[in-house]
C-alpha cells in the first residue's frame, strides 16, 4: 500500500497486481495501520480519513469510515499512541493536534506558528519514544510531549539545529540521530539523578536559601534567588533588597568569547535551565544542555547550603565544538548578580 501521485493503492506482494486504489491528490506523507482502519492524508489541502477494506465478489474495496475536519498534512506522517493519533498540520503555519484514531474527532490542537511561517509550511518529524513523543520541527526544535488525550503537554523542549531539520529522526534507545542541512548529530537521553523541579528552598543553619530554574526568565532570572539570614536578618533577602524581578545570581548563564560575534549580547537563553532537587536535601542543581544555547556548552552548577551559614558552588562546564570561540580560544562565563 502507498500514494501515489494518483491516489492510494494497495496492491499484490506476490504479482504486483493492484488490487484496490482511491483516487487522491498526490503526498509525501505515509498511511498509518489502526487496528482494521487505514489512516492518511494526500496533499496539503485534504483532510485526514480512515477507510476499511472489505471483500466485494473476488476484488478488494476501501469503505470510508471518517474524515477529520481540518489539520491537512504537508510532509508530517501522523503516528499512533494507543488510540490516539497525533500530528502536525500544515494548517496555521504548522500546528499539533491529537485525534480519536476510532473516529476522527479532535481531540485537541496546539498553537501555531511552529512551521516555516515564511512559506506557510507547518512540517515536524514525530516518533513515539517510550512513554513519550517526540516532535521535530523543521526548524530544529526539539519537544518532547506527553501522549494524552486531553491538551498538547510539552514536557521540555531543546534547540537541536540552527538549520533546517527535514530528515526524519532515529531513536535508539538513550540515543537519538538527528540530520540537519550539514550535520548527522547523535544526542544522549540522561537520567536525572534528582526530580526536576521550578524552586527549590533550602534552610540549613542560619540560611534560607531560594534557588530557582529559568521557567520565568526573562521576567524572573534563574539561580540563586533568595539568601536570609534567619537568626540576624530573617526578613531582609540580600539577593533581592529592592525588586524581586531581578534577583538572581551564581547562575554562570551567560556566555561571551574571544570574538566578535552577535551572541555575545545578554540575552535570554533558548532553552531550559532545568533544576534538580539532589536527593541530600541540602543541594540543589542546575543543568545545562549541550543543545540549549548557541555555545554549544553543557555545565552542571550545584549548590550546597552548609551549616551555619555556608553555600559551597560546584561550577563544571564542557565545550563540545571549540571552533565557536575564534582563534583565541576561551569564554568568559558570569552571573548577572544584583
């Protein structure tokens, strides 16, 4: 079974005989199997149906079972998770959706705006991984999406390319193949050794210490986000005297090198900056991602708060392509403090 540029049509492995066909326009994306239901799309102005094929006489017939109502494809193949099916659409300069594989019905539809909204093409690479999806955009974005029924629930999301990302990824267990317009790139899925988390409160000693991830930044900046002294000065935040919009600090967040280059400039950062709460109750840990700036730099910064008024940082940090820092060869990492 496949599309062609006149339509879908099943035919014999054994002679090559054709043995059913639906007239269609032509498409690049490929039909999906659900149980007795064949799901597909052609073109990018048709809607996604479902048939079923049943004998008639000694011939083979497709019986149209559903139609959805929009979310017509481009290249974007649908894939299933149970009884849900999940794609992008091309409608709305790309957007997610989620369908009943049973009926049709939508389910829930995503923001748009995720396509190449210069060409009005909305177009992601999708894989089930697991107990996750994985959604590639053509425009090296990288999200990772939990498979339900109710609402698009993007778990996290990654800057994989700075160039189009078209092919389609391959999972490999904790590794994950991607292809952009130059570059094949093999990432490693990590386990965390502690639980995510947005904030994270630590009183040890005379210290209450707040550290928070990048969730709200810009409006509210990641790091160490709070410092009282209980005993002297419980009420008084030496992170944060006057606003509490710009307290941070002993994040290493941003990056500039030896050369002049436009990402030298302070500015938010791409990606997330995840927090973990480590399992001795006293530390904390902020992770960086090789894929979440443009440095192309992953770092590990964990706090620990020490009694009696105490906070040890353990700062570690690798560059995995040198030939962003220019012919000097060095970064410069700091904290906008305050």
């Amino acid at each position: 079974m496949t599309l062609t540029a006149s339509g879908l049509v099943g035919v014999s492995v054994a002679t090559g005989k054709k043995l059913w066909g639906i007239a269609c326009a032509a498409g690049s994306t490929t039909p999906v199997l659900h149980k007795d239901l064949l799901i597909f799309a052609a073109g990018d102005k048709e809607r996604l149906r479902a048939i079923r094929l049943e004998k008639a006489g000694k011939g083979v017939t497709a019986k149209e079972i559903w139609e959805a109502k929009g979310h017509p494809l481009y290249y974007s193949s649908p894939v299933l998770a149970g009884d849900l099916l999940f794609g992008m659409s091309v409608g709305n300069s790309g957007h997610f959706f989620c369908l009943d594989a049973n009926t049709g019905q939508t389910l829930w539809e995503g923001p748009a705006r995720l396509g190449l909204t210069e060409r009005r093409e909305g177009n992601a690479s999708i894989v089930k991984a697991g107990n996750v999806l994985l959604f590639l955009t053509d425009r090296g974005r990288l999200l990772v999406v939990k498979p339900t029924a109710t609402a698009f629930e993007p778990i996290t999301e990654y800057r994989v390319s700075d160039t189009p990302t078209w092919a389609h990824p391959v999972f490999l267990g904790d590794r994950i193949l991607i292809r952009d317009r130059t570059t094949l790139r093999c990432f490693r899925i990590a386990q965390d050794d502690g639980n995510v988390v947005e904030i994270k409160t630590i009183t040890e000693g005379d210290l209450k210490v707040v550290i928070r991830d990048n969730a709200q930044s810009p409006q509210v900046l990641s790091g160490l986000a709070s410092l009282l002294h209980q005993t002297d000065a419980p009420d008084f935040d030496a992170f944060d005297p006057d606003d509490k919009r710009y307290s941070a600090g002993l994040n290493f967040e941003h990056i500039i090198s030896g050369h002049k280059n436009p990402n030298n400039k302070l500015t938010p950062r791409r990606g997330p900056y995840r927090l973990l709460s480590l399992p001795e109750g006293n530390s904390a840990q902020l992770v960086r991602e090789t894929t979440d700036d443009p440095w192309a730099m992953s770092s590990t910064l964990k706090y620990s708060v020490v009694a009696p008024h105490y906070i040890d940082v353990d700062f570690r940090c690798t560059p995995h392509d040198k030939a962003l820092f220019g012919k000097r060869g060095y970064a410069v990492l700091f904290s906008p403090t305050t």
